[in-house]
C-alpha cells in the first residue's frame, strides 16, 4: 500500500502501465442469471465482439477481473453470488447490469433482491430492462474510465458525477495504445 | 575450454528459445484469437495496440499482477507443481527439436537445435507424457470437485492415445532407420515419409489434438460441463501457465514434430526447391499451417464424450496404427 | 391447414464416415465463413443508430407550440411557459406504470390558482422500459428518446430529473423529430450485418 | 374452437359419483369433488375416459372459506382433445398426493406447499419447491404482503457519505438465506449415497441460467438425481394479482425472456378470451408473423447454446448472428430488442413501420443458407451423432405422465401442438406442418427444432403475404369499451382520454370467472388460468410453465449416463429459468 501514496515518477510509470494491462485485459465471469445474460452474450457474439476490446468470457471465477452481474438476484442465489465474489482475486470490479440486479428492477417482491450493491460493492450501474448491447459496452468503458482514473490517484469518490447524457457521437480519434 | 564454449552456446541458445518461446506463445494467443474471430464473422483483438498487436503484453501485465490466491483446501505442494508440470516439460521437449540444418553465418556455423540426440523422438514423447501429469496433478491437488473429474478425464484419455501415438510414430522412424530427429529429416529428402504413413499421420492427428485438449478431445476443460476443468481453482500466472503450455507451445511444438515426421521437416515443398527459401523458413511455414490446421478443427467440431474418446483409442487408432506397422514393412521391402 | 409429418433421420454412409466427409464439410463452412466480411460494429468509434421506436431513457416534450389538441384543453389550468415541459401532473404515467413507486411527481399551486409541476423524478434502475407511460400520456410529453448511455458510478445517477428530460426531448426532437416512422435508417453500420435490402 | 369436456362424458362422471358439483362455461368447465373421493374419480377420469395427460396442478387461496385452500387439476384428454378441471377443498390444509397416477404432479405439489402451504399426504419427499428450508412464510397465500416482511438491514454497501440514495429506498430488506439455509435445502433434496454429490449449478457457465442439479455420482455417472429451482423466483404469480391486466404484459415478457413474444401472445389471448374482445384481422396477422420471427430466434438460441455445451463454439456465433438480425427487425417494431411489450390486449400496440414488411422479406430470403449452414456442420456429423442419438429417450407414457409438451413431446411422436389443437390468432388461416419424431431422443428433438424453424419461415412468409394488402388497415380494436385508445385518439377526443384515464386507473374490469388457454411457446405449452373476482386484477393467475414440466423427466433421463451427457439432456430439453421459476 506504500505504492499507493507514493508519487515518484517510476513507480507512477509503472502503475500507469499496469492500470493500462488491467482495462485492456478485463476478463468478466460468465454468470448470467436472467434475460441480461442473453444481452451479455450478444455483447461477446458477433456483432459487437468484447473481444476487440480485449474482453474475454472465462467460466471460473478464480480467473476473472469483474463481475457482471446480468439479471435479477433473488434472495436465494444472493448468498452464492456473494461466494464468486469472495472467490474473485484482487483487483476486482462489478458492473451491475440492468435494473433488476441494480435495484430490484421491476420485480419489489419477496423473493428478490433489491439491489445487489446490498451485497457486493458495485462500481458501474447500466441501467435498461435489459440494456442493449451498446449500453453495456458503454457501462464497460466507464468501468475503464474509473480504472484510469484510479491511477491517477484519486479516489473514485472524487471523479464527477456525470450528467444524464444527450445523446453520443461517436469516438473520431482511435488511442493506439487502446483504452 | 572446449566444454565452457559448448556450455556458453548452449545457455544462449536456450535462452533464446526459451524466451522465443514465451513470445511466441503470447502472440500465438493473439493468432487464435484473431483466427477465431473471423471465423466467426468478428475481427477479435483490435483496439489494443494496431490491430490489437499490444494485446497480449496487457494480458501478461494484468495476469501477472493479479493477486495469487491459493484457496485453504489445497495441497500446496502439488499446487504449485502442477503448473510447473504442465509448463516446464512443453518447452523442454525444444531441446530436441531441430528447425533446419546447420548452416554458417559470418564464418561461425550455426545449429539450429539445441541439441541433437540420437533419441531425441523418445525424449519428445517422454516430455509430452510428463506434462500431462501436470494436468492430473492440478485437478488432484485443487480439492475441488470439477477439476478432480477434469484430472481424471485426463488420466483417462492419456491412456488411450499414449499407446496408439506411440505405435504410429514406429512408421516414420522405421522408414529412416533412427531416433535422431535430424536424421529423420535427412531421410526425406526424396520423399516424405507422408506417402505410405498416412494413417499413421492420422492417428498422430487425432493424438496430438488429445494431448493438447483441443476440439473435438477437450474433455478436461469442457466449459459447459466442468467450468473451467482442472483450471478451475488456478488464478493469475499459475493459471497462465496451462492454456500457454497445452494449448499454445505443446500444440506448437507437437506440429514441429508432426512435421518433422511426416512433411520432411525443412525440405522445401515438392518442386519449390530453387525458390531461395532458407531451411527454416520452409519449416516454419509448414508448422504454421499445421498449426492453424489445428485452429481450424478447433474452431469446428463438437466434443466427445469422455469414454467415447478413449473407445475410439483403443477400438479405432491403436489398429489404424498396428496396420500402419504392417503397410509401411511392407513398403520397406518393396521398395527399399 | 395444418399438417402432421414425421422427420427421416439422417445418417452418416461408410463412405463418408472412412473419408471424414462431415468433417471436411462442417470445416469448408467454417473457411468459408473466414472469407467473408466481418459483421462487427465497432462499438465506440461507430455507432449503430437506434430506430426511432426504440424505447430508451424518458424524456419531457417542452412546450414549443406543436401540442396536441388534448394540451390546449389542459393548458388553461397550468402555469407552463414556452420551452418548458408539457406535463400537467395528471399522474396517469405514474398509474399506468406497474412499478409505480419509481416516480416521484409533485406540483404545487400557484396564487393564480394554476397548477405547476415542481420535481418529476424517475428511477431508471426500475425502469422497464415498457413504455405503458408514454402510452398514457395525455399531453404527447412524456416520450422515449433513443438515448440509452446512461450507465453511472452511482445508483443516484439513474434518476431522471424534470429539467434534464426537457432538455434531452429539445436534443432528441432536434435530431430525429422529422424522421419518418421507418424501420431503421438503413445506415452503413446496419448494412455490415444485413447487406443490401431491397426496399420497396 | 371449443376443447373442454363434452356433457356425454360429464352425464357420466355425475352418474358414478355422487357430491360433484359441475361447473360448466364457455371457457373453463370444472368437476368438484370431495377430497375422499378425488383419487377414485382422478383415475375414472384416467383410465376410463381417456383423460390421461396431465397439464398441470395448482392451489386458490380463499382466506374467508373453510377449508381455506382449493386445489384445481388441470387434465387432457389426447384422443379427443378435450380438457377438464377438477377442483377439491383442502380439509385440514392437506391434499391425497397424485404422483401414483402422474408422475408429473410431484413438482407441482412441491410447489403447492412452498407457496401455499398445503401437504399432501403420501408425497415421497415434500420440500420447498422454489424457496429454501427454513423459509418461515408460504407467499402467494392472501395475507401475505407482495413486498414480503422486512426485517433484515442490509444496506447498500456504496453510498457515498453525502449522497442520497434512489428515492424509492430502504435500508431494510426481506430475509437472505444463509449458506447453512442452502446446505440443508441441499441435503433435504438428496442424500449421499455414492461417491460424492456434485453440485452442478446454480451459477455454472452450462446450466442454462440458475438451475441447481444434485447429482449423487459413483464416479463420472450419475446415480440419483435431484434439481433445485428457485434461483430466479421472482413471485411473478403474486406479481399479478396486484397488477391490472394491461401492467402485467411487460412481465410476460420476462418470464421467458427468450421467446417474449410467443409469451405475451399467449397471455393476451387468454385475457381476451375471458373479456370477450376479438382483435382486428391484421393485429392477428402481425401477432402470428412476430410470434414465428420469435419461435426462430428462440430456436437459434437454443441451437447455439446447445452446440456450445457440446463444444462446437463457432456455432453459437453464427446463430447469434441471424438473431441479431430478428432482434433487429423486432426492435425496429416493437421498440426493444428483447423483452418487447409489443401485444395490446385488442391488438398490437403499434402499426408496422414502413420497410418493416421489406426486411422480414430480406430476412426469409436470406435464412435458409444460413439453416443449411449449420445443418452441414452438425446434423451428420459424427460426434454430433455419438452424443445424440439414442441419448435421453422418452416415450408416449412418459409425455402423459410427466405432462410434457412442446417439442419433448413431439419428439416421441406425440402430436401435441397447441397451435394445431387450439389455433388462436390466424393460425388456423396459415399451412404449415408439425414435425413428429419417431424415437424420442436428444437426436430427434434437435432435427424437429431445425424442421421447426423452417416451418416458421413458411408461416412467416404467407402472414407477410397477407399483410402486404392489408396497409392502413386498424391494428387495435379501440372501438371496444375494455380496449387502451391509441395515443392519436387521446390526443384528439375527449371521450378517449376519459375512457384511457378509467382504464389505466381501474383496470379492465373482467367479468367474474375462470378461463385457461394456452400457448404454443417455443417451450412447451404456455398457459394461462386466469380468476376473476369482476376487479380489475386478477384474483389468481397461474401460469402453467411448459418448461417447468419439461425439466422434471430429467431426473428420470440422467440415471446412470454421465456429467457429459447431462449437459446434451439439459440442452434438448431446452428450459429457460425465467419460466420455470417465474
């Protein structure tokens, strides 16, 4: 943690250089839950291809780098989702995917969960019933922004809240380096 | 003196192998990724450096960097051996494996092998066998379920194929009458020992895609089934490991030897002899097809079932192999 | 009419079984499929243009002089001005909505005796974007836009707010108001997957 | 087209039993029947009057009747296609247990008791069906809040300190179970027997979603079988009856979110039917297109997904490809890629768009290369075949007894298609062919899915046909009292926007009684049984998941075949979890 604080130039080269693998190389944990994970799924397929973006699906959780948690989470699978959580190594990061897993989402029953931030930390919300691909690439990027950020040295307390947008133009200017 | 030189000129050159290696692996990644993404209409890696070139290196950084966990229930030992198991024995089997004939640079003749054993072909199916103890041991010491069936899964088809590899590869070494994987090539000038060896060359294919776990055999890993098989508890670099050495180098390694075997090694394609080719290059270009060969079944087949696998070894490949025995003695007194 | 047929189950002949025929022809599609062009929309430096109907975040049409006949009738009880957002806090959004509790609309009466709405706040995160509100909308205020980046650090960051809506309508109206109600723009990034149509 | 009991069969029911009080309407015609005479009358119906499938179990809380709870089973006649329902009281909260006659019951009465509380006497292993043991409360009764009790604090873990959180907020939350909870919900369901007992699921890459499988396994084969749902119960039931009938057609949706459509169809008719409102020609036209444009993409999916779990990865990217492009097409109608809320009750929420008739026609033309395509890689190809056939075979017995439907029923060659049985929409204005399998295994069901999918293709052409002439025509009946108003009509009448404001507020009231119909979901059959007490919502809505009843011959399929062979069951029985667990 002394690294953290430290702000000598080599050592911010190097966790400028290591923040740059990390957002390049996020590989999610395949759990899909609910009709988000089709969405996700659609996200890696063809047409949008996370892979271009260096982001690969793995089935273990021991070897992935962020959570997405795609659909509602029921009070019955929250204990278990917490467990892939835990069995995540450091760093790690979770992006919740739609509504449902968000804040409950339409379903204020019982039996599901409101909200999975309840339970694990949450870095990225997308909102959408289920967001479209390109949303949840968006949510993706933010997650990358933060990452950037927190290489800065700030807390991610302190990077602004972003105003609900108008709509987007397309990036113009390609980074060769990537994100 | 004559020993430290040999010692220095051995150390560089492993070294450079070794390193080539790793490189190589590292981009291989990014050549199955880029392959597999157009085959399915996608372009893979691209953002990440021109054409996704610096994909890889991110990879390795965030792999690397990643926090090691070992879960509580393992056998530590074992844990950390297996990945070493796995690794280790893929890349020591280049020691034998030559890349082209000696040829002479700047006055100072240059071999392209490390070494050139006389048993070199056995030392070769030692080392892949080893490696494959690597995966049983991971699925062992996790204490964990589903790697536990993929090490076994494993220990199962390793069975099976190991004995009808070992009887397909009689064929090539009879023809050249040695060991020495060099002189195995030097044997092919004429012809490649691809002519009556065919089904050996089948039974090598269908080994080589075993031992390396690749579509249509990879039982031990099978995601939908297992997670992430014998991998499943492995994190960071000693996760790293596995894909690297069983998908990337033994699959690179075991087409060199495919090559070396059966499509003359680095002699030049039929008729293509006055191309001013180097040695190597021709080898290359062969290793590489192979290998995408490889990419290409992979990306294509479903898998077996575990047992069927081991059925088809037994009931299938080891007779294919014995009647390769059996053509190639027959065309040895023929026509030899 | 409806037809009953019973399926023939296709085998595989010695022949092809000897020759790894299905083999060689599972692999021909795949190669053939390397040669073609990828479908891929690469998503942050091209974007692929909702339709029109595509129901993203909300927002408030403002008052601009092309109302509804429904709005003039309702005008007269509201203190709305121009460029400001149509709602008239008829709350029939809120009832037709089946998650109610993720609006919070209040208005508050003015000295005139007319009514002014003062917070519309909703709640993307339970959002389903069902678009039963925009249905009920008395007032053509309460739209769909084709915005749908609103991804946030923060669960607060999902809330929509009264004067963000009106200024995200003002932005989407400028885009695509006069857009004819087609099935998509038929855009060089939807030809990627779709090749040439043949529109009629 | 009428599939209820005929009054032959009723005269004699009512002349073998005595205290049966026969309910006969329109919709829905039910026999009542004391609980000590339900088996014997179970099995007349059974075995004398060839009521042998069974379609589905469930229970009605009445909180002012004693005895409180009624159960209702719903039976088919397949010879015939007739259905009956018979419904007894539960005296002293308990019920005889049908799994001796149908083994398909045994879910349902799980289910019944996890929701209702009700046992059922001689049931071999009653336990929670969709919550865990340990759960203190039994849901869907009356008194029992739709927001559940909260009394645990669990507050988000990253609020920042001077933020406020969503204003819809509580620190509060209902019940989590813990892992100790989850373990004994475990070894309630099995107990270990063999060498150890693998928990597939819930969270793993090839269990289609939240299944949770126990397998007892003596080394890779597994010896018993149990599967634990609930990982994505959601109380969509419950949902319902606090909804009105127009709020509730989103949720349709998400039930089975990969055949949206097919989904809200099918609950639409069923709401229609009991309101007695007839959509126009060309909304039924457009809900028959969309509803085939639906059955492809859940087919594809299903295909990818299965040729995943077998390994072939590079399939599962071209079918994801071709549904890209059906989204595409539905978002461009509809509005959303996936869970659409494109059906009204009374017709379509809106007309097609222009171009839309152009890209569907591009779409037909272009598709069966694509089909072929994927034909070529699996259909003969050898490890195709190994893993295939002969895997996982059902018979007729099975399909009575499990309640199966869909295209697991069809694959043993039973001819159980509700859109050929009970032709809704235009279904009975289209030609197309029900593909039947002669075998029953995971071979037969994929080759009927692949022919299904062409048979789509051939329905959606004709409906495009169709439709080509009917522009301009009106796609919602708005001229009737218990249909929304169109936005245009608001906007310009007043009477519109009076009866939109009573509607929305109200709901629309359903004249009291019960209606069941189905759907032909991509699934299995999708019904609806809907009470109405003359509210605005509805007083009981069971939805009788095909999936549901699909899923549970699984236990029986996997004894003694392995790990491997489960994941091709599992994808040939095709469940999707949002169904199953609603």
């Amino acid at each position: 943690m002394a690294i953290k604080h430290n702000n000598g130039i080599i050592l911010t080269t190097v966790e400028e250089v290591l923040s740059w693998g990390r957002r390049n190389s996020l590989w999610p944990a395949s759990v899909g839950l609910a009709c988000c994970a089709i969405e996700m799924m659609h996200t890696a397929a063809s047409r949008f291809d996370t892979d271009r973006l260096g982001i690969i699906f793995r089935g273990s959780p021991r070897q992935s780098d962020v959570l997405i948690v795609a659909g509602t989470v029921v009070n019955k699978v929250a204990p278990m989702l917490k467990l892939i959580y835990d069995q995540m190594p450091d760093p790690k990061w979770v992006i919740s995917m739609g509504g449902c897993s968000s804040a409950g989402g339409p379903f204020p029953t019982y039996a599901t969960l409101q909200g999975v931030d309840r339970i694990i930390p949450v870095d990225v919300y997308v909102p959408g019933c289920p967001p479209t691909p390109q949303a949840l690439l968006w949510g993706i990027m933010e997650l990358q922004k933060k990452i950037k950020a927190k290489k800065e040295g700030k807390l991610w307390e302190e990077i602004p809240v972003r105003e609900v947008p108008t709509a987007s133009q397309p990036i113009k200017e390609k980074s060769p380096l990537g994100f | 003196m004559e020993l430290l030189g040999t010692v220095v000129v051995l150390t560089i050159k492993s070294l450079i192998f070794i390193i080539g290696m790793f490189l190589g692996a590292a981009y291989l990644t990014l050549l199955e990724r880029k392959f597999a993404g157009h085959v399915q209409q996608r372009p893979g890696p691209l953002h990440v450096g021109p054409h996704g070139f610096l994909q890889p290196i991110a990879d390795a950084l965030k792999v690397l960097t990643k926090e090691d966990l070992v879960p509580d229930s393992v056998d530590k030992v074992l844990f950390y051996l297996a990945s070493l198991m796995a690794f280790v024995p893929a890349i020591m089997i280049l020691a034998v494996v030559p890349f082209g004939d000696p040829f002479t640079i700047f006055g100072v003749e240059i071999k392209p092998y490390i070494t050139d054993l006389n048993v070199g072909l056995l030392l070769a199916l030692a080392f892949g066998s080893i490696s494959i103890y690597g995966v049983i041991f991971a699925g062992w010491a996790s204490n964990s379920k589903y790697p536990m069936i993929g090490g076994l899964r494993k220990a199962a088809v390793l069975i099976g194929y190991e004995v009808a590899l070992g009887f397909a590869l009689v064929g090539p070494i009879m023809m050249a009458g040695s060991f020495s994987l060099r002189e195995i090539v030097e044997a092919q000038q004429n012809m490649w020992f691809i002519i009556p060896n065919i089904l050996a060359f089948v039974v090598v294919i269908f080994c080589i895609l075993a031992e390396t776990g690749r579509t249509p055999f990879d039982v031990q890993e099978a995601e939908a089934e297992l997670v992430g098989g014998y991998v499943t508890e492995y994190t960071g670099m000693k996760f790293g490991l596995f894909p690297l050495a069983e998908w990337y180098i033994a699959t690179f390694v075991l087409s060199a030897i495919t090559v070396i075997l059966f499509f003359g090694g680095w002699n030049p394609l039929p008729l293509m002899g006055w191309l001013p080719i180097p040695a190597f290059v021709w080898f290359f270009i062969k290793v590489f097809l192979l290998f995408m060969f490889f990419l290409w079944v992979h990306w294509t087949l479903p898998r077996y079932r575990v047992d069927q696998i081991t059925e088809l070894a037994w009931k299938v490949m080891l007779p294919l192999a014995l009647a390769n025995i059996f053509i190639v003695a027959i065309w040895i007194i023929i026509f030899g | 009419m409806v037809k009953i047929k019973y399926i023939d189950r296709p085998g595989l002949t010695n022949r092809e079984r000897v020759f790894f025929v299905d083999f060689i022809k599972g692999m021909r599609i795949t190669l053939k499929n390397l040669l073609r062009k990828t479908v891929t929309t690469y998503y942050p430096f091209e974007k692929l243009t909702p339709p029109k109907r595509f129901r993203g975040t909300h927002a408030h049409r403002v008052k601009n002089g092309k109302e509804p006949p429904s709005f003039k009738v309702l005008e007269k009880f509201m203190d709305i001005k121009e460029g400001e957002s149509r709602c008239v806090a008829c709350y029939m959004c809120q009832q037709a909505c089946p998650v109610p509790e993720l609006f919070k609309i209040e208005a508050v009466q003015t000295p005139e005796g007319k009514k002014r709405v003062t917070r519309f706040d909703m709640n993307l995160l339970n959002c389903m974007y069902c678009g039963l509100c925009t249905e009920a909308c008395p007032v053509d205020c309460l739209i769909m836009t084709d915005i749908y980046e609103t991804a946030s650090y923060h669960r607060a960051g999902t809330v929509l707010h009264l004067d963000d809506m009106a200024r995200r309508a003002v932005d989407f109206d400028s885009r695509r108001f006069d857009e004819p109600d087609r099935i998509w723009i038929d855009d060089q990034e939807r030809s990627k997957l779709w090749g040439q149509i043949k529109w009629s | 087209m009428q599939l209820w009991i005929d009054n032959q069969k009723l005269e004699t029911v009512s002349e073998r039993f005595e205290n049966i009080n026969i309910q006969k309407s329109e919709n829905f015609t039910s026999i009542q029947v004391e609980k000590n005479q339900l088996i014997q009358l179970l099995k007349f119906l059974k075995e004398d009057l060839g009521f042998k499938m069974f379609i589905d179990f469930f229970c009605v809380d009445y909180p002012l009747h004693n005895p409180r709870f009624q159960g209702i089973y719903l039976l088919f006649n397949p010879d015939e296609r007739q259905r009956v329902a018979v419904k007894c009281w539960a005296e002293g909260d308990s019920l005889p247990t049908i799994t001796s006659l149908w083994k398909g019951a045994k879910w349902a009465e799980r289910e019944a008791w996890d929701m209702f509380g009700v046992k059922f006497e001689g049931h071999e292993n009653l336990v929670r069906m969709f919550l865990w043991e340990g759960y203190k409360y039994h849901p869907l009764r009356k008194d029992f809040p739709l927001r559940g009790i909260e009394d645990t604090y669990l507050p988000s873990l990253n609020l920042r300190p001077d933020e406020k959180p969503a204003h819809n907020y509580s620190p509060y939350h209902t019940v989590l179970p813990t892992m100790e909870d989850l373990e004994r919900t475990q070894k309630a369901r099995i107990q270990k027997k063999n060498q150890i007992v693998l928990n597939w699921g819930p969270l793993h890459p090839g269990t289609h979603g939240t299944i949770w499988f126990l397998f007892d396994m003596e080394g890779e084969y597994v010896k018993e079988c149990d599967i634990v749902l609930g990982q994505l119960h959601r109380g969509v039931e419950k949902i319902a009856e606090n909804l009105t009938y127009t709020q509730f057609i989103p949720y349709t949706d998400r039930m089975d979110y990969i055949s949206a459509l097919c989904s809200q169809v099918a609950y639409v008719n069923a709401v229609e039917k009991v309101l007695g409102v007839e959509p126009p020609e060309k909304a039924k036209y457009i809900r028959t297109m969309m509803c085939e444009l639906q059955r492809i993409n859940s087919h594809l999916l299903w295909l990818g997904t299965f040729a995943l779990d077998l390994g072939a990865l590079t399939i599962f990217l071209y079918t994801f490809r071709e549904r890209e492009k059906i989204m595409d097409i539905i978002e461009g109608i509809a509005g959303i890629r996936l869970n659409s809320t494109y059906i009204r009750i009374g017709g379509v929420a809106k007309d097609l768009p222009e171009g839309a008739l152009d890209v569907i026609t591009h779409f037909i033309n272009d598709f069966p290369e694509k089909l072929e395509e994927y034909e070529t890689i699996l259909t003969t190809n050898r490890i195709w075949l190994r893993r295939n056939v002969d895997l996982g075979i059902i018979n007729e017995e099975d399909v009575y007894s499990y309640g199966l439907t869909g295209v697991v029923a069809r694959s043993a060659g039973v001819p159980y298609d509700i859109r050929m049985i009970q032709p809704t929409d235009a279904y009975d204005r289209v030609d197309f062919e029900v593909p039947l399998g002669r075998v029953g295994d995971c071979y037969d069901r994929y080759l009927l899915r692949m022919e299904e999918m062409r048979q789509s293709l051939n329905i959606i052409k004709q409906c495009v046909e169709k439709l080509k002439g009917m522009e301009g025509e009106k796609y919602i009946a708005t001229d009737n009292p218990y249909v929304l108003p169109t936005l245009n009509e608001v906007f310009n009448s007043i009477e519109s926007m009076v009866k939109d404001f009573n509607l929305r507020i109200y709901g629309e009231q359903v004249p009291e009684g019960e209606v069941y119909l189905s759907g032909e979901n991509p699934r299995g059959e999708l019904g609806f049984y809907i009470n109405s007490k003359g509210e605005g919502r509805p007083y009981r809505m069971r939805i009788r998941s095909g999936a549901f009843y699909n899923l549970q011959i699984f236990t029986e399929l996997i004894k003694g075949r392995t790990v491997a062979d489960a994941v091709v069951l599992l994808g040939s029985l095709d469940p999707v979890v949002g169904e199953t667990d609603r």
